[in-house]
C-alpha cells in the first residue's frame, strides 16, 4: 500500500530560543509506503533511532513557502546544471535555522513523486542520517501529508497562542488561490521561477508565451525550458509545429496500428507503460525480434523525421505533430542517426498513447510521459529480452556495449540503461590508462 506522512510526536521544550521554535519542536518520522525512511545514528550514544528532535516551524514555513515547486517543478537535467536552487526547494536539507534536517527530496513527476532520501554527515550536531532509498507514489498522497503538517504546526502555534509570523495567511492564500492565478503560479513553478519574487515585466512575458503556445504542449514547454531562453523555445516549437502541418507525408497503416494497442493499468509506473506498450507493438504489429528496426520499414509507412538546421535548443529534443494527410512526424534539430532514431521512437510513443493528432514536445524534463516515452524507445529499439541474448557472463565492460550499441544502432547511454534498468548484469568500470605525461612523471597540471 502506497502512503506518506510527516508523522510528529510534540516535544515541550523551554530552550529559550523563539517562541515559533520552543512551541513546535516535535520528534519527526517520515513515513513512505508504511515504512520510517530515516535511520539517525546518535554519534554519543552510537544508537539508531527513526526519528528526529527539531521544530516543526521551520519545516512547515519551508513547505509553504516552496510548495508550488514541491509540486509542480520536475527535474530538467540541463536546466538544473545552472540553476543550482533547485536542490534548495526541493530537499528539506535546505530547511535550515540552525537544525539538521533530514535530505529528504520531493521530485514531482506529474500524477507521480519521486521520493528521495540519502545519507548525511553533520559537523556540528551529534546525528548522522546514515539511510538512503527512494520510491514512486501518487502526488496527491505526498500533497496531503505536506498539508497535514502544515496544519498541525499552525494549530500548535494557536493552541500555544504563539504569533505564525505570517505564515497562516501565506497558507491560506495557496489554499485559496483562485484558477487562474494558480495556473500563472503553476507555469512559474515549472520554469523553477518563484512566482511571488516575479517583476511586473517578467510575469507579463510568461503570461503572453504561455498563452501564445498551443494549450497541448504548455506544461512540457515551461517544464524544459529555461525562462532566458523560452521566447526562443516557444518561437522554435510554435514554427516547428507548423512545419510538421504542411508536411506531405502519407499516412499508410499507422492508424490501424495505432488501434491495436490496448489501454494500460490505471495509475502504472510511467516507465512501466513505456515497456508495455513497446511490447506490444513489437508483437501485435508484427515488428517482430527485427534487429535494428527500421520503423517506416516494419510498418511499411511513412514516419518522417523533418531535421531542423537551427541549433540545439537546450532541454527540448523533438516535436511530434500529424502531416496534412494525418501522417505521423518528427521535428528535431538532432543531427546524428541515433539520436533521430530514438527521438522518432519517442514520437511514435505519443502517436500511440495521446488523444488522435494530438502534437507534443519530447523532453528531457523528468516527467511522467517524457519517462514513459524514454523507456518505450528503448525497449522499441533495444529490447531488454534480446539485449540479455547477446550477453554471456555476469559483467559487461564498455567496448561490449559499444558492440551493442552499434548491433542494435542505438546510443551506448541506452544500452546501458537498459542493462542497469532490466538488471542484466553489472557494468565493468573502464580501466584507467595512464597518459604519456603520467607515465613519464610529469607535472600533468602544469600549463604552458
């Protein structure tokens, strides 16, 4: 059964300190799926307990404040490479106050949160959090035990009749929030943006952009995009889209394709549906254990991938959208046969799976459909089953996967997140080999 709660048991204490923190301090269990993810090594007592003595006011005043990134910001690998604040809306590490709280992260991930928590060394308190682990549970679940302690923390401070410092009416203007401001504080959230700290000039270009792009690909737009860089982003997806429009293509057999594939597992891992879905078009299609597959080929229909000559534009991969004749297409500014091969792929997920000529944008945004379409290309162009044929001992080193890589004309990244993913075997570090300067001694820094 899939649960959580910030389980918190009132401490009185009289330390001193403010009255918001005296009032409050309270032991705290995480509890994920029925189970305490915490293990807190006393280092004077060298016991483990699951639970720790800290007030409860800053964790809620935290909550609030960043509740909607908690919720609706998604990890975006490049765009978190410089956006370092993601970790500090995210982790309850970056609580603060003085009090070691536990790094304990919530990743949304769309009807989904990724939980995450992992081991931490304090310098100046005498606990260690020594357990690591994660899990996938609904959001809704994750937002009503974030919720109930919130509600707990401003009840105590009530009962005490101890001043909240604001941070009631803060609550209740998310609780209140009328539609249309929390769709605004919702796009701001996914582009990692507070959407209290916006001047009047950036609030009114994130409104025009978001309204300007078709209402099918908002979310995922905003969730990879960086807000330097969205006027470009919503510019190339809108003329992109359009291009896929007015192309020619025929739509040959992929809509009786499209209706062979059934409907999955109400509430499935994303990842899951992916390999599902996969499966089944290999088998129910007749694609068969064809190695590689050739989609247009296996299908005997056109599946065009239209290449963009503009450069890259960070976090965004491809587009997907239906040719005048209802054909299916890919727009993507990738340049080298793999990467078009499984961008396709990931079009072709959302070609089976989305509402008929519904257009979308693939990502590299950690979010529910962008995970699924990401497995669903992998086991479509390097099934787990026949990448496991291929391997005889219980190791793989690098120059085998880049065998693979080439046999299955994928990526050596999927070949080996398929390994890791299936659990086929382990991947062998790659040797290190000295260069010339390390051989003979040089100073290898040294410059000029």
């Amino acid at each position: 059964m899939t649960s959580f709660a910030l389980d918190h048991e009132w401490v009185e204490m009289t330390s001193g300190s403010e009255p918001v923190l005296d009032s409050t301090f309270a032991y705290l269990e995480i509890i994920v799926n029925d189970r305490s993810t915490l293990a807190i090594l006393d280092k004077r007592g060298k016991t483990v307990r699951s639970r720790v003595l800290v007030p409860l006011f800053p964790l809620a005043r935290w909550l609030v404040s960043n509740w909607w990134a908690l919720f609706f910001e998604p990890e975006s690998p490049y765009r978190n490479i410089f956006n370092p604040g993601y970790f500090s809306r995210h982790s309850m590490r970056s609580v603060g106050d003085g009090f070691a709280f536990p790094a304990f992260a919530i990743h949304p991930e769309g009807s989904f949160a990724r939980l995450e928590w992992n081991q931490t060394s304090t310098a100046f308190q005498n606990i260690d959090y020594v357990s690591e682990g994660s899990a996938h549970i609904k959001r809704s679940l994750v937002s009503e035990g974030v919720s109930d302690l919130i509600e707990s923390v401003l009840s105590r401070l009530e009962a005490r009749d101890v001043g909240d410092e604001g941070l009631l009416d803060e609550w209740k203007a998310i609780r209140e929030i009328p539609e249309e401001e929390a769709e605004f504080c919702e796009a701001a959230a996914r582009l990692g943006l507070d959407p209290y700290d916006l001047d009047g000039d950036s609030a009114q270009s994130l409104i025009e952009i978001w309204e300007a792009l078709p209402v099918m690909v908002r979310k995922d737009v905003f969730s990879a995009s960086e807000f330097s860089n969205l006027g470009r982003a919503a510019d190339w997806v809108c003329s992109g889209l359009g291009k896929i429009e007015r192309d020619d293509a025929s739509d040959g057999t992929w809509k009786r394709i499209r209706s062979l594939i059934g409907r999955g597992e109400v509430g499935q891992f994303p990842w899951l549906e992916g390999y599902r879905v996969a499966r089944e078009i290999r088998g129910k299609a007749g694609f068969g254990d064809s190695i590689p597959i050739d989609l247009e080929k296996a299908a005997g229909a056109e599946f065009r991938v239209l290449s963009d000559e503009k450069p890259l534009i960070r976090g965004i991969d491809a587009l997907f959208g239906m040719s005048k004749h209802s054909a299916p297409c890919c727009f993507t500014p990738k340049r080298n046969k793999t990467g078009q091969r499984f961008v396709q792929a990931r079009a072709l997920f959302d070609f089976l799976t989305l509402d008929a000529g519904q257009p979308s944008v693939i990502t590299c945004a950690i979010t529910e459909r962008q995970q699924a379409s990401r497995a669903f290309a992998a086991e479509l162009l390097a099934p787990a089953s026949l990448v496991k044929q291929r391997i005889s001992s219980d190791a793989i080193s690098e120059n085998e996967i880049s065998e693979l890589a080439d046999e299955f004309q994928v990526s050596e990244h999927v070949i080996s997140r398929q390994i890791a993913n299936h659990r086929i075997c382990s991947i062998l570090e790659p040797a290190f080999e000295p260069t010339e300067k390390w051989e003979s001694g040089s100073n290898w820094n040294q410059t000029g």
